[in-house]
C-alpha cells in the first residue's frame, strides 16, 4: 500500500501518520520493520533494497519517506526509478510519503494517485476546526470565532492554547474574558497579525491592533523593532524565494516557525525589493525621530504604519 500525505499542516500529516503507523504495525513501536527516511537526498536504491528485504516477523513492514522532493522538478532520475518500481511493489510493504509542496503533473504522484492513496493535509477550514476543539470541550460559537481569529493558522498551537483553556475552565463554559486572561496574545504575534493588514491595507484593522498595543503598555519603540524585524524577514525572505528556496526550507533559515514562513512568501510577493527596503529606511527614521525627541513616540510609529499601508 501507497500513500501521499501532503500540505502545509504539519500537525494533520503527524496524525495520520501514526494512524497509518498503529494500523501498520501495532501500537507497540516495532522498529526492526520500521524506516525513516528524509530529505532530498534519500537513496532511492538504498530505499528499494529496504523495501524488497521481508519483514521481520511481522506482516508488514512500514517505510516513511519525509519532504523528499520527489514530487517537484529536480529529481527526475530518482522519480522515474521509484515509479517503475512501484507496479510491482511487494505486498508486505506500507510506503508513506509526507511532503510539504508537490506538482500534480509529477510521474510519481500519478503512479500513486492511480494505484494509492493521496491525501491532502492543509489548514483545516473554520467548521472543521470547530468540531475539533469542540469534541475536547463545549465551547460558543461566537466565542470561538474571537479565540480563532486571535491565534495563527497552526494546528498544534491552536489546540494547545485550547487544552490551557479546558484545564483553566474545569468544566466550565470558556468564555471570552478566560481567552483574554490565559491566552496571551503577545506583541510579537499582534505585530505578525499588523503587517498582515498593513499588506492588505486594511487601515481600520491596523489602528485597532496599534490601539490595543499601546493601550496593553507596549511601548512605541518596541512595536517599532518588530515591525522593523518582520520586514527584514520579509527581506531575506524575498531572496530566498527568489533562489527557489521552499517555505519549509525558509522557516529553518530563518529559524521561524512554518506557519510564519508561508506568511511571508505571500507578503513577499505583494512588494517589490525596493518598496520593503524603503519602508526600512521608514522604519530607521522613525527610530531617529524619537530618540532625538523630534515627534511623539505613539504618534511617530502610527504615522509610520501609515506611510506602509499606503506605499
């Protein structure tokens, strides 16, 4: 048996895969008729070799093969190999593949697409999220749209915030004010949140987040390193893309979570090189303008948030 697990949720390709993993090989870890192998540069011979030696005893034997970029340009030879290999695969063996990225026009995810499973592992859409959360812990619909539009789109983060409100609540209904007690919603992820809108010049929603930063006690020149650090990522991360470098490969460059990473090759593509490196020297200016006390320092960053929505 043949399956792809693909997308950007990590958490969701993790599930599955233990589910395939109990369903392959028990629950109990079974390690002699177990191989892990990943990155780009997995030997498909060596891969092949493993898969045609039997099992131990065991009925089968499970071979995972992680983020290999088999199913993008690049490993053509490698490709070809495995998908002429995989109609006469053995029996006893389950072949998992879990990749972030893929091309529905690759040889081998046609192979597998015809003879295995194929399964998409995105974001979860907001009823889907819903019903997961919910199957932990009752919660309000209204109430769930303010925790949910107040978290980053990451499963694993999204649920262990949750658990931190079930265990709060101890049975009681979540509210909204408990969301704003435990769950902190700190500068760093409200400025990732700001430059979001600042992008899709959403001014309403900017001044909002501004207004609410400032009014938590965050201080200007805080808020202003941020914004400056989320655009020098942004940066780098437009010559990284530039380079065909994946998003699972920025978030380790840039030592930044995924979810992150994804965020900022949209946001990269929307601006140009030199529209993000003049919004720097916005950012420097402002820097300037209140250490030397020549403009306000709450009224100095919201002109600065300003002059980026609508550079």
């Amino acid at each position: 048996m043949i399956y792809l697990l693909y997308g950007t949720e990590e958490w969701i390709k993790n599930k599955r895969l233990n589910e395939i993993k109990a369903n392959t090989l028990g629950e109990t870890p079974d390690l002699m008729n177990y191989t892990y192998h990943e990155g780009n540069r997995c030997n498909i011979d060596a891969i092949i070799s493993q898969c045609e030696t039997m099992p131990f005893f065991s009925e089968y034997k499970l071979i995972v093969i992680k983020n290999s970029n088999l199913f993008k340009s690049g490993r053509k030879e490698d490709t070809e190999k495995l998908s002429e290999w995989l109609k006469n695969i053995p029996s006893y063996v389950v072949m998992v593949f879990a990749e972030y990225e893929i091309d529905k026009r690759n040889k081998l995810f046609k192979a597998i697409n015809k003879e295995g499973t194929v399964e998409s592992c995105d974001y979860p859409n907001t009823e889907e999220i819903y019903k997961l959360l919910t199957s932990k812990a009752s919660l309000k619909k209204e109430v769930f749209y303010y925790f949910i539009n107040n978290m980053p789109k990451n499963i694993l983060y999204i649920l262990n915030e949750y658990e931190k409100l079930i265990s709060y609540c101890d049975g009681r209904i979540i509210t909204k004010k408990d969301i704003d007690i435990l769950c902190n919603f700190d500068a760093e992820q409200q400025v990732f949140e700001l430059i979001k809108y600042m992008g899709t010049k959403q001014t309403t929603k900017c001044i909002k987040i501004y207004t609410a930063l400032i009014e938590a006690k965050e201080y200007p020149i805080k808020i202003l390193i941020l914004i400056a650090r989320q655009y020098r990522l942004m940066l780098q991360t437009k010559y990284l893309v530039r380079s065909n470098i994946p998003a699972i490969k920025i978030a380790t460059e840039l030592n930044i979570p995924l979810f992150v990473a994804k965020e900022l090759v949209n946001q990269a593509e929307e601006k140009t090189f030199d529209k993000i490196q003049e919004i720097l020297k916005y950012c420097l200016e402002t820097d300037e303008q209140i250490k030397t006390g020549k403009m306000e320092p709450v009224k100095s960053v919201e002109l600065l948030i300003m002059k980026c929505i609508y550079i």
